[in-house]
C-alpha cells in the first residue's frame, strides 16, 4: 500500500476514533415531534419535485423538541405565530407553539436552546415565544437574510422576522454557526448542504435508539426519500437530493430521518399524547 494511501486511512480510522468516542461521551437526548397545526389541502407538487399536478396533502406544522438528562431542553425550529401568516395560511387546528410545547409539559421560558434549520416564516417565526433560548443559525444563512439595520435582504424572510432577527442577535440571544458538521450543543450536529434555502442546515441527535436525523424543510415528506425526488423549492436539486442521501448515511436507521412536513410521522412513530410523538 503507498505511503500516502497508509496516511489517509490511519487519519480517517483516527477521525471515526475520536467520533465515536464523543458520541460515547454525548448525552442521549429523548427526542419529540409535536405538531402544532395543520396546512390543509396543500399542493404535492410544492413538496415533491415533478409531483402529480392534482395531488393534495394535509401538511403537518412540527417543531421537534429534545431533552438531554441535565434539563437541557432544545427545539429544533419554532413555528410561527404572526398575524400576518395567520391570515395568509389559515391553518386549522392551531395553538401557538409554545403552548403546544407547553402542554407537553416543557414551559416555554426553560427551551434552552433552539436550533433554526432556515429563515422561513413556519420555522423561524416563534423563536422570539420561548425568551430564554440561544438561538442558532448558520452564519451565511443569517447574513444572506437579514441586513445589519434588521431589513430582509431576500424574498425568503419577511421584514417582520428580519428585524425579529435583529433584534435577538444585538440582545446577545443569536448564535452563528460556522459551516457544515458543527456540534453547537454536545451531542447535537449540524449539516448543511441541503439548499431548501441559502444555507439550510438539518440536525442530528443521539438518542436511546441511535442517531436521529431532523430534516425539517431540507427533505419535505417521507416522499422525498423513497422516491429519491428531491424538494421542490430548492436553490439546487442535486445538491438536495445529495442531502437526502448524506442524511441515510448520518441516521442510524433510514426510520430515522424525520421529515419537516409529514402528517405519517404521527404514524411510524408511538404517538405519548395527542399531536406528540416519540421518535424512537
């Protein structure tokens, strides 16, 4: 074997080494999908790239919380709650995140942290519910989208999130991520590449039955991943569909991935109260 060959296998064995004994280290978190709405009647095609015209779905609205065993309580997106979303969107059966996370018995003032997979207003919009929470975004996402003064520098994000933005990033509570296979809170990573947006990012978690992947909007429905279709709103669908794929090899198990919008998660997963289900 050549010498150079020799060196990057003992790097890469040196490298699955020291990950696996930071995953032994890691807390293992219990992990929660808890829906907090429904969009009705919404277009497959606006999810699954080259979709049936015709097809409707009722979309869930989720937000995924995770709770490692020291009482660090962490979402991975928030939800909206806005007047102007309300009114545009409609959703049915709708309680504001945080009670829905609330009536799970988690109060909104103890979610220590939450990670935000992208700017959009169904995931990033209630961030400012839970007022005690770090936020964490990747820093190209933030700065592609909202401007120094809090001004929505794309179509992506609204104004009213954009200063939203602003205003919890000069109060200390934003955190900017540096790029792709962070681990921002112990034994929780996260990825980009996925392109729903500029810089999208999905999260991995361990958990009692191994390595959970939270897509949220980077892969819409199960959908997506057994027809190897990739999003339809996306910056780039090869770049998506190679996400989707990184996620298979990330997750312990393909029943793993969690999906951002898809109402079967309440079906593949035991279901601990109305709207939550485990994911294990």
């Amino acid at each position: 074997m050549p010498r150079a060959t020799r060196l990057f296998a003992t790097v890469m064995l040196l490298m699955l080494a020291v990950r696996t004994l930071e995953a032994q280290q890691s807390p293992s978190y219990e992990a929660y999908a808890i829906q907090y709405g429904t969009l009705a009647n919404f277009p497959v095609r606006g999810l699954v790239a080259g979709a049936d015209t015709a097809r409707r779905i009722d979309v869930a609205a989720m937000v995924w919380l995770l709770k490692a065993p020291g009482g660090r309580t962490v979402l991975v997106d928030a939800g909206f709650y806005r007047d102007e979303f309300m009114a545009r969107w409609k959703p049915v059966n709708y309680v504001r995140p945080a009670q829905a996370v609330e009536a799970f018995g988690v109060p909104a003032g103890s979610v220590t942290d939450i990670i935000v997979s992208h700017v959009h207003w169904d995931h990033a919009d209630g961030i400012d519910l839970f007022p005690n929470a770090r936020i964490w975004i990747q820093r190209a996402e933030y700065e592609y989208y909202v401007g120094p003064r809090g001004e929505a520098l794309q179509s992506g994000i609204t104004a009213s999130d954009a200063a939203m933005f602003a205003r919890l990033k000069a109060s200390g509570r934003v955190m900017l991520v540096e790029g792709d296979d962070q681990e921002p809170i112990p034994g929780i990573r996260v990825y980009t590449g996925g392109r729903h947006t500029y810089a999208s990012q999905f999260a991995s978690v361990r958990t009692r039955a191994g390595t959970v992947v939270i897509a949220s909007d980077n892969c819409y429905l199960y959908e997506n991943l057994e027809k190897h279709a990739a999003i339809a709103q996306t910056f780039d669908a090869a770049s998506n569909l190679a996400a989707q794929a990184r996620m298979a090899m990330i997750a312990t198990s393909p029943k793993l991935i969690v999906p951002g919008h898809d109402p079967a998660v309440f079906l593949r997963f035991p279901i601990v109260k109305p709207g939550v289900a485990r994911i294990d």
